[in-house]
C-alpha cells in the first residue's frame, strides 16, 4: 500500500459520492453535509440520469433513494451491478421501506448497505465514510496488481527474448567446438578431449533450456504448432532412453521399460522432449546405482505413461506447484532442493497441448511417479 491516506483521494477530497434522490430538498441537504466533511458530491434526481454520470466518472459510493418515479433504486442497483465497470461501487440505498421483504428485495439487487429515512446523519457519514475508504482502497489494491501484471508481462517478454538471442551465439558456439574437438581428436591428451566433450555437453543443455524458455512462451500463447503423426509411445520412450543413457551410466542407474499401448496421435518429437524432462528429473533426484523404470499402460480413452524412480519424494501438498515455473520443492530426506526449473513447466503445457493431462504420485522417502496422459484413437484428432 502507499503512504497516502486511504480516507483522501488524489485530488486531496475525502472521496466522490454521487446521490440520487428525485426530492430535491433531500438532496441539498445530503449535499450540504457531505461537502461540509470533505467529499466532493454529484446529484442525479433519477436512475437514467444517475447512469449516465457513472458512465462519465466512477464515484466511490452512491447514495441511491429506492422510491423514485419511473427507474427506481432496485433497478437502478441493479444496472450498476451487471455492469463490470460499476460493479465494485459500494451502494447505500436510502429508504423508509424497512421491512424485510424490502430489504431482501435490496441485498437482491446488490445493495451494499442501507440507512433507513428518515436520514440519521451521524449514521449516514459513518456508513459513507466506510464505504467510500473501501473503494478507495479496491482501487489502490487494483493499480497495484496492474504495475504488478505490466512488470511480469515485461519480465516474460525479456526473459523469452534474452533466450531467443543466446541461441545464435551458442550454436556458434557449438560449432566451434566441434571443429576443434574434431581438429583434437588423436592429437590431445585425453583430459584435454574429456574437457571438450563436458564443454560441448554444457552448451547442448544450454541451448536446450532457452529452446524450453521459448516455446513455453509459444504454447502459453497458443502459438507452438503441433506436428501430429500416428505414433507408439513405446518406441517415443526407447528413443528418450537413448538420449539419457550416458547420464544414467555416469550414476550407474538402470532404467527399464516395459508395457505396449495402442497408437496415439501425437507430436513425437514434442513428446519425446517431455519424457526426456521426467527421465532427467528421475535420474537426477536418484541415489547412484538406483533404477528408474518407466511404463506404458492402456487405458479406457487414454494412454499412460510413468516414470518411476527412487529418489526422496516430494512432500505433501506440492503436487501441482512443482509443475509451475522455477519452484522449489524441500526435500527432507537429504535437506536438499529441487530446483524443478522451467522442465516440468514445459511437460504441463505440451501435454495440455494435446488434450492430455500430467501429475505426480509421491511420498517422502519412497520415490515419485510422474505420470502423463495421451488420448487415443478418434479423442486425439
């Protein structure tokens, strides 16, 4: 919140109330007594009238008499309410009408208060003061949340940009590697090639990430196209085996696959990025010589697949925050983080994508099971 007064609006007033009375004398005398504590006042003596100034400039509250001729206080409620621009404006009805069908007839219709005629107006400032210091603070919490969405907006757009433009000089980078790589080979020291192949490996998983920063920006907005072909996920699963298997090996981790499903229509190499991202998480979060299996399973409409392992779970209550961006999960069994990153941001959105739906089974101390969820048949087309 700032440091200004909630009880003064920027013009230095105590807040704007429009009062909406068809008896004249009434109005003059609200009129006096407000602009006598403060408020800047408007007067409308009937509902088309009162409309019509809401529609030029917000007050904070409105001060609505019920019985007036032709568009009356609960009608007039009402249209304030339906309307989205309106709709956060406190209203006080003033009516003589205190019996409880009235008044029901009033909540109804979106009354926010009521003071009963004839006026009490010690009542009256007390319940206008409240209402009007209630805008004004709507108000303040809605300027602050749109700074808030302009600076994320303007952090994705950067974020997504920075990782648009690291991709050319890595790739440059890349190249040159491999050319001296390939210059080095029978030439250098072992050490010497097993520090540019670890360099080269960096660079991969370096352009990987700003590959996953960019389309998740392009699947958020519905700009990724999917290219769908007829597919069997066992074969999408022995391919990501084959692009994780050296770093299995580095913390000697069997994996195992098992199950067969019908087709499904899917994007393949989409697919294949998403189980490389669980398949990495597994092997990561592992002990050395742990095991990894993952499954293909047939269901109903779908196809299944999990990715098991036997790492130290998640604790309760984060399965879907770790599907969000950058979250940390604690992990008690070893005082570690995981540090989930952009990966499983990524594997939540491009199953989405195609109609499908992603989670995790997991307990402390026995492992996760990531699961993903693909339609078959005619519900995948």
């Amino acid at each position: 919140m700032s440091d200004r007064d909630p009880g003064r609006g920027r013009s230095g007033a105590r807040g704007r109330v429009l009062v909406v009375d068809d008896d004249i004398r009434a109005c003059e005398l609200v009129c006096e007594i407000l602009n006598s504590e403060g408020y800047e006042v408007t007067i409308a003596h009937d509902g088309p009238t009162a409309l019509e100034v809401l529609r030029r400039e917000l007050p904070d509250t409105v001060l609505l008499d019920v019985m007036m001729p032709g568009m009356d206080g609960y009608e007039v409620c009402r249209h304030i309410k339906e309307s989205d621009a309106t709709a956060m404006v406190p209203v006080i009805l003033l009516t003589a009408l205190t019996q409880r069908e009235y008044l029901l007839q009033g909540i109804a219709a979106g009354a926010d208060e009521f003071v009963s005629k004839p006026i009490d107006m010690d009542e009256l400032l007390l319940r206008v003061r409240n209402a009007v210091r209630m805008h004004m603070l709507y108000n303040e919490l809605r300027e602050h949340y749109e700074k808030l969405r302009r600076a994320e907006e303007w952090r994705e757009q950067l974020f997504r940009m920075m990782a648009h433009d690291l991709k050319v000089p890595l790739a440059g980078a890349l190249g040159n590697l491999d050319l001296l790589f390939e210059e080095c080979r029978g030439k250098a020291e072992p050490d010497t090639l097993e520090c540019l192949s670890d360099a080269r490996e960096a660079i991969i998983r370096a352009l990987g990430l700003a590959e996953t920063v960019v389309d998740i920006g392009r699947l958020e907005e519905g700009r990724l196209p999917l290219e769908k072909g007829d597919c069997r996920l066992e074969h999408v699963v022995q391919n990501a085996l084959n692009e994780v298997r050296t770093l299995a090996e580095e913390k000697q981790i069997s994996i195992t696959a098992e199950g067969t499903a019908p087709p499904v229509t899917c994007d393949r190499e989409l697919i294949q990025r998403v189980l490389c991202n669980l398949l990495d998480n597994a092997i990561a979060y592992s002990p050395v010589r742990g095991r990894v299996k993952v499954r293909v399973l047939q269901e109903e409409h779908d196809v299944r697949v999990e990715v098991e392992d036997c790492g130290p779970g998640i604790p309760p209550g984060w399965g879907e925050k770790i599907f969000e961006k950058f979250t940390q999960v604690e992990a008690y069994a070893r005082g570690r983080r995981f540090s989930k990153g952009l990966g499983l941001t990524f594997c939540k959105l491009a199953v989405e994508a195609h109609g499908g739906r992603i989670g995790v089974r997991s307990r402390v101390g026995c492992g996760s099971t990531f699961w993903f969820t693909l339609p078959a048949g005619e519900a995948a087309r």
